[in-house]
C-alpha cells in the first residue's frame, strides 16, 4: 500500500520557484546535452571575481577564518560598509544600522518577515524583479503593483502611483537601476515616494543592487537624496553580487533604522546563524579596496548595451527601451504573438521563450516572469560574440513566424 503524501504548508501553494534559475538550469542542461545554447538569461556579470578579493577569501581559509561570526556580520565589513556610503553618497550609518547577509535576496527575505503582517500591502513598480512579489508574500504581505509604462521610459507616474494607494499600503519597493528594464526612476517619481512615505508613514525599500552600474552623466537619482530625513524610514539593499561579480559568494547588506536591522538580526539568527565567514572577508576587500573593478565593467558593458539595443530596434515591429543602467534589456515582442511556426503558436512570453530557446538554442527569460507580458528580458552581461550571433538567430527565428 503507498503511503499517503505528506501535506505541505498552505504559504508554499502560492510561491513559485524562481524562473530566471529555473530558465538558465534548462539552458545548462541543453548545453551539457551538446545544444550550442547562447544564454541571455542569466543576471550575472562574466567577468572573474577580482584578484585581490580571490586572494582574501583564500587567505581567510588558509588563516582559519573558519567559524562562526556574528550573527549580523564581522565588524570590519560592517564599518567597511559605512566608510562606503560616507564616501560615495555622503549618507551617514553606524555599524549596528548595517545587517550583512547571505545575498541580497536574504536581506529582502529578512526584511519582510520583520515588517509586514498578514493584510499589509506593499507596492510594486511593474515591471518587477521576480522574488519581490514572494518574499512579500512569504511574510503574509499582499503585493500591489503598480503599472510603468514603456512609453515612459518604466518611470514611475505619480498620479497613477496614488491610484494604487489604499489604508492598507505599508510601503514600497523601488529598483533603481531595475531589473528587468534597466530604466533609472525620475527625481520626480522619487519626491512623489517620499511625500506619500511621510504622509502616510510607510517603509520605503531601496534596492541599490545595481547602483554601481549606471550608463551616461548626471548621476544616479535617489530616494536619500530627496530629503536626509527619509533616512529613519529606508532600508537600503545592497551587495557585492554584480559589482565586484561575486555572485556565487552570496554577500549582500542592508542598511536602516537600528530597530529594524535589530529585528532582522533576530530572523538571520535562526535562520542562517550568519553569513559565510570565507565571503565576509572577500566581501572586506571588495568594500575596502580599489573600486575601479565596478568602473572596468561598465565600461564593458557600454558598447554591448549599445550594440544589442540597435539590433533589437532594427527587427521590424521590435520596440525597446534603451536601459540607463544594470545590464538587461527588456524589448516587446508582443508584434509577434499570434504568430505560428510548424503548427506552434507563439501566444505570449512563455511561448515566445520557448521556441527561441528550443528552435534558436537562445536561453532568455519571458516577461510574464516579470510581470509583463509583451516582454522578453535579454541579460548582456555576456561577450559581444555571443551577442552578434544571438541577435543573428532571433532575427531568422522572428522571420519564421507566420
């Protein structure tokens, strides 16, 4: 007789896993299979960790910095941290304002279960990273999402921003850069967030992860530098993943008011007890270092972004926004759904995703994932090779379609 299945918990009903992982492991496993995948899907810079933070992660094993630290992270790093915001955006933190984390998806992990209860709404720009919406919900929240629009270059609209307001709103997550468009939120949009923030007491959480990656002049508009004030109501999410590519290293840091990172060293405590002690230390000299690494990749990344958005725009009936930062670009397809091929129909993202990857060997992530359909996302963090022959590829796959 088989046994029954074990129930699971209600909150893991709703969640699904992560769809750029699960689209990159697919890509990977057709590569291993010997399919000349050309993958796009995956949000991380191809470049090696920096020498000198290989070198510190060594010394620490080879040190015997191999137990277990402080549940918020080592001091050093911590005031490393500080030193940086003081330093390049003049914000002014102690140590016990700084949480380090198993990456910067922890920190949001972290973050939600100490701030939101069941019933608590929380806004979302869209479209949005994938996990923003989880995480919420994982903590009981209720994700909002408030519509951007290509038009507007993914900038947020004020007055459609308060449409989605309600008694319920506990706070809001802006990503700026964003992943997946790339686009940078208007000065405009940010006062908007900090005069609803205080009107109406909300959290404001800043995802800064890709701050270090921001194409053209003027610098990047933030929601700190509309009012220091705002301070006591920001968390600011952060890491070393896409600046000093140190992805696999999983370190990323939060910064905020005492008595939230205090409560959100409660939750690291009994969950992961503390980041990696090895990565801490690599994590040190990223902070601590030189930060031409950032400067090096961007400019890297500049003339890929250049290329792939003026192949993408040249395909009839192609619109995209050209992306002001990170290293993604988020063209519509949605010209083409309807459109059929060998008896297949290409219906939305997921449909168009799959038959690039499975008939053009292209791994990219369809927009639904992002919550927005017409969309397909292109990471460009990938050589100009790899490039040039996958826009070759979607080219001939778009022309196919009938």
């Amino acid at each position: 007789m088989e046994a029954p299945m074990i129930p699971l918990a209600e909150r893991i009903k709703q969640i699904k896993p992560s769809p750029t992982l699960a689209v990159d492991a697919k890509a990977k496993a057709l590569k291993a299979g010997g399919a000349d995948i050309l993958n796009f899907s995956v949000g991380e810079p191809d470049f090696d960790t920096p020498l000198h933070v290989r070198e510190a992660g060594k010394a620490a094993i080879d040190g015997g910095f191999t137990r277990y630290t402080p549940v918020p992270g080592i001091l050093e790093l911590r005031q490393a941290i500080c030193r940086r915001y003081a330093e390049d955006r003049g914000w002014q933190y102690e140590p016990d304002q700084i949480q380090v984390s198993c990456g910067g998806k922890h920190g949001l992990y972290n973050m939600a279960q100490v701030l939101f209860n069941p019933g608590d709404e929380v806004l979302i720009p869209t479209p949005y990273w994938v996990s923003y919406p989880p995480i919420i919900q994982l903590a009981g929240g209720t994700p909002v999402f408030v519509p951007l629009a290509e038009e507007r270059n993914f900038d947020l609209d004020p007055a459609i921003l308060r449409d989605y307001v309600t008694d319920r709103t506990r706070g809001i997550i802006l990503n700026s850069p964003s992943n997946p468009t790339g686009s940078v939120l208007s000065r405009q949009a940010l006062e908007a967030v900090a005069q609803l923030a205080v009107e109406r007491n909300w959290i404001i959480i800043s995802d800064d992860i890709y701050d270090t990656i921001v194409y053209g002049d003027g610098g990047l508009p933030h929601i700190l530098d509309i009012d220091p004030a705002l301070q006591a109501r920001t968390l600011v999410l952060n890491g070393v993943s896409k600046s000093f590519a140190m992805t696999g290293w999983r370190i990323g840091y939060t910064a905020g008011p005492k008595h939230i990172i205090a409560a959100m060293n409660k939750i690291q405590s009994q969950s992961t007890s503390n980041p990696s002690s090895v990565a801490q230390k690599a994590a040190l000299a990223a902070a601590a270092g030189p930060q031409d690494f950032p400067v090096e990749m961007k400019k890297a990344f500049l003339p890929r972004r250049d290329y792939i958005v003026r192949e993408l725009t040249g395909i009839p009936r192609v619109t995209c926004v050209v992306p002001k930062g990170a290293f993604y670009v988020f063209p519509n397809f949605s010209a083409y759904y309807g459109k059929s091929v060998k008896g297949r129909v290409i219906d939305g993202s997921v449909a168009l995703a799959d038959y690039l990857l499975e008939e053009a060997l292209l791994a990219t992530v369809p927009g639904i994932a992002f919550g927005c359909d017409p969309f397909i996302r292109f990471s460009f963090a990938t050589s100009m090779a790899i490039i040039e022959k996958g826009m070759a590829r979607l080219r001939e796959a778009l022309a196919a379609l009938a």
